[in-house]
C-alpha cells in the first residue's frame, strides 16, 4: 500500500514503517538528476559522501570537505520539491568533537536548506549526534560498513559477520533510536542481522547490501544507472547501462564532427 504524499518528512518515514510501507532512497550530488530522481517520487535523496569518489574521482570519502558537502546539497536542495533531503557530515567534520559536530550541521542546514544530517557510526559519535539533536536538527544513523572508517577496516567487504561485532552493532542501533536518531541507514552486514534489527527497532532502518528485510533500500545513483560500470558489488542492481549508451553517443558526436555532419543546415543559423 502507498499513500500519495506530497512532501516527506522524518514523520512521514516513520508512519511508512509503522504502515509496511518501504522507502526509497537514492544519492544525488547536483540540480539536474536530483530534479530527476524527486520528480520520478524517490522518497529521500541522500547527498553522501560518496561525491568524493563518483564526483571527484578519490578513491575514498575520506578527502570530501564540509564546504564541498554544502556545494552539493544546496544543488539537490533546489531540485527536490518532494523527496527529504539528508546530507552526509563528511570525514573530519564531527568525530571527537561534539560541538563542532553542532557547528557543522547548522552550516549544512543554513547553507543549502537541507532537511536532515546522516552521520557514521554508533557509541564513537553519540556526543555529537546527541548535541546536534538539541538544536532541532533531525539525524540520521549510519552503520555496518562505515566508509569513513575504511583504513580501521582495510577491506570493503561483509561487516558484522561476527558475533561480537553484530551485537555491537544492536546495541549501537538502540543506543541511536535513544538518542532520536529518525532512521538509521545499515551498510553491508548480513540480511538476517539486518532483519532483527529493523524488527527491533521502531524506526526505519535502510539497507545497502543488507536484504530484503529491512524498511527501505539505498543505492548510489551513478551505480543503478550504470555510469560506474567498473563498480560491481553482488547487492547492486543495475536499471541501466550509461556507461555504453553515453560512450555509444560521444563516439557518434565525435564523428559527426570529424566527418562534417554535424551542424547540418537545420541546424545553423
Ligand atoms: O555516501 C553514500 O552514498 C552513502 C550511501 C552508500 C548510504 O552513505
């Protein structure tokens, strides 16, 4: 069942779940597909830090500043007259430091007129997740494999495959709803730790790379629509192949011009 709603909102998310209604969410970094992606009724856009690798080139999130983070959300800001807006803090802006965790979030909020701010991890960060709550800033969690964290992990591969970290990982999904996290994002775990989550906790949990059972998906737009085609996780679903149909037509441009197709004498003036 889905209800026709005409702006989300955090309390919208919740009353989805609490309707068995999931949610849809895909990243955007810049005015023209986030107006895409609003208009086609994805529920949130999420402008993550992944910028630093699909729009930057890096080979991690980790180089991606505040300021770069505002550039991009104030973009999508101005596409999105439906979907809720979350903006990822980037590496840097809030871990060790709740008060500049605080700093950072209204900057994002007041710069690009975002709905919501999205940061990694669990007992780490709850200072500043907690700090940035009492400003009236809605948060949002991020768990499982955190990228930011990549060089404690050395690899991208399954997390919390083990007892120890799976139950680390509950306690720090409870410890987030506490706090009044509005929904917590899990990233590659298993789909059974992922299910037993989203059943314990109240508020939605989204997965990357995390089943089936949990209360609504994300994926990286450029991956879905097969722009990153070097990119080739088993949990990505690809709805179309860009990378060949923009190649097919930049060769075909390449060669209209070189052969004097094109302009034609329609095409001038
Ligand atoms: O930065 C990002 O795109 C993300 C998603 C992978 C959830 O955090």
């Amino acid at each position: 069942m889905t209800k026709d709603y005409k702006r989300i909102t955090t309390n919208v998310l919740q009353e989805m779940k609490d309707n068995n209604e999931k949610i849809s969410m895909l990243t955007s970094y810049d005015f023209t597909l986030a107006k895409i992606v609003d208009r086609a009724g994805i529920d949130v856009i999420l402008v993550g830090d992944s910028a630093s690798n699909v729009m930057a080139g890096h080979e991690t999130t980790l180089p991606i500043t505040l300021d770069h983070m505002i550039y991009h959300a104030s973009s999508v800001v101005k596409a999105a007259s439906r979907a809720l807006v979350v903006v990822d803090l980037p590496f840097g802006s809030y871990q060790g430091d709740s008060k500049k965790a605080l700093r950072s979030s209204i900057r994002i909020m007041k710069e690009s007129g975002a709905h919501a701010v999205k940061l990694e991890g669990g007992d780490e960060i709850i200072d500043s997740v907690q700090r940035i709550l009492t400003a009236g800033i809605p948060v949002m969690g991020h768990l499982g494999l955190t990228p930011q964290s990549i060089y404690k992990f050395g690899t991208y591969t399954v997390r919390a495959k083990q007892e120890a970290e799976a139950e680390k990982l509950i306690e720090d999904a409870k410890l987030l709803q506490n706090a009044g996290c509005f929904g917590i994002v899990l990233e590659k775990i298993p789909a059974d730790l992922a299910k037993k989550v989203s059943n314990k906790l109240e508020i939605p949990i989204i997965g990357i790379g995390a089943g089936n059972g949990v209360d609504g998906q994300v994926l990286v737009l450029h991956d879905m629509l097969g722009m990153t085609h070097e990119f080739n996780p088993r949990f990505l679903r690809r709805y179309l192949n860009l990378y060949e149909d923009i190649n097919r037509a930049v060769k075909n441009y390449v060669d209209d011009v070189k052969n004097q197709d094109f302009p034609n004498k329609n095409e001038e003036y």
